[in-house]
C-alpha cells in the first residue's frame, strides 16, 4: 500500500543547532514528495517538492531535503534552526494522482 | 497574487445540522482539493474538484459533498454533522498535473457540540 511515516512525532533542539526530520515512503516507483510546515491555527506551508533529477532539493526559509531511493527516504534538513522555526511539519506524496497523502506530522519544539 | 481564502474562518454548529464551508482559489488555478486534519486521524483527502467536476473522491460518508463554480471557487458541504465532524477543513488550490504544488488557505475550524 501506498504510505508516508514520519517516525517522530516530536523533535526538541535548541536554537542554532541543526535538524533533520525523517520522512519514508512505500511506493513501487518513484514518488512525487513534499514537505510542508504547519504554525499553530494556519494552513500548509510549502516548503520544498521532490519530482525527478537533483536529488538534494532547496526549499524555503533555509530548508532543504535529500531524496534517497534505496533507503525510500526524503528527509528534511536545516544547518542552523531559529525559535521561529518551532511548528509541525509534514511530509507528503501524491503518489501519481492529485490527491495528497500525509505523515503524520512532527512537531518541532525549539529551546533557547 | 492573493493566496487561497477560506470562509468562514472558525465555525460552530450543533449536531444534527448541516454547515457549508467556502473556498477561492489562487486566481488561474482551476484545481481545488479539499482535506480534514484531526488530532486522531491527521490530515485526510475528502474531494478535489476540477473544472466543476469531481475528479477525486476520498474515503469518506455521503454526508460529506462538495461543488465548484464557474470561477473554480469551491463549497463543501456536511449535512447531518456529527461530533466526530469537529476538524480543520483545508483548502487547496493548483493548476493540476501530478507535478503541480497544492497551496493551502488557513482552514476552516468548525466545531460540533
């Protein structure tokens, strides 16, 4: 079946320090994958997207995400968080067609 | 460009009721999808919409229905609304394609008593 995990549902690091949340998929092909950032009592941000090519992808706000086809893996990255970084986060395929399916989200908690 | 509007923004109802939930989309955008988050079962596909016509539907009761206008702005509708209803409805507009980003608006948060 067609699936995203996010296996940590809650991160804490401290400001400066860096990030990296995991996102694996389960797909028979090559997937197309999001990431999106949610701030408390707001909609989806995009952060960045995955189709083909570049396997190391930049995004908005510093992000950045490496796709890693043997290890079904597409996980996000920032060298260097800020507090304003502190928000839920979520990784997405649309696995071919137009409908999104979701991880469950990580929630990223920054400590001064 | 204006990004995805949603109205109303916070909503209360009682169960039993039936509420109507609206979308406009990013201007040229003809796509518009539409998701529930809950705490217990995340963020879920309910319908997307494309030239007035529903081209995706998600697991979810009859109750839940949706349409779009001329213009691709697009209404959900829940008749009969259950508590189990409470949730922040998302909108999503794109261009479609499978290459094309979906951009959210700031949802609607209906609450059912």
């Amino acid at each position: 079946a067609q699936s995203v995990t996010q296996p940590d549902i809650h991160i804490t690091v401290s400001e400066g320090a860096s990030l990296e949340l995991r996102c694996n998929y389960s797909y028979g092909a090559t997937p197309y994958l999001f990431w999106y950032v949610q701030s408390p009592g707001q909609g989806l941000q995009l952060l960045l997207k995955y189709f083909s090519g570049d396997t190391l992808v930049q995004g908005i706000k510093g992000f950045e995400a490496e796709f890693k086809r043997s290890q079904s893996s597409f996980n996000l990255r920032k060298p260097s968080v800020h507090w304003s970084d502190a928000a839920e986060y979520f990784c997405a395929s649309n696995f071919g067609n137009e409908k999104l399916t979701f991880g469950t989200g990580t929630r990223l908690t920054i400590i001064p | 460009k204006a990004g995805v509007t949603q109205t109303p923004r916070y909503l209360i109802k009682t169960r039993g009721q039936q509420v109507t939930l609206s979308c406009s989309p990013i201007s040229g955008h003809r796509s518009v999808s539409w998701y529930q988050q809950t705490p217990g079962q995340g963020l879920q596909f309910l319908f997307e919409y494309f030239s007035e016509t529903q081209r995706n539907k998600g697991n979810f009761p009859g109750r839940f229905s949706g349409r779009q206008f001329s213009n691709s702005r697009s209404e959900m509708n829940v008749s009969t609304l259950e508590l189990g209803d409470s949730a922040l409805y998302l909108c999503a507009s794109s261009l479609r394609g499978v290459r094309s980003e979906q951009y959210f608006g700031p949802g609607t948060r209906l609450t059912v008593t």
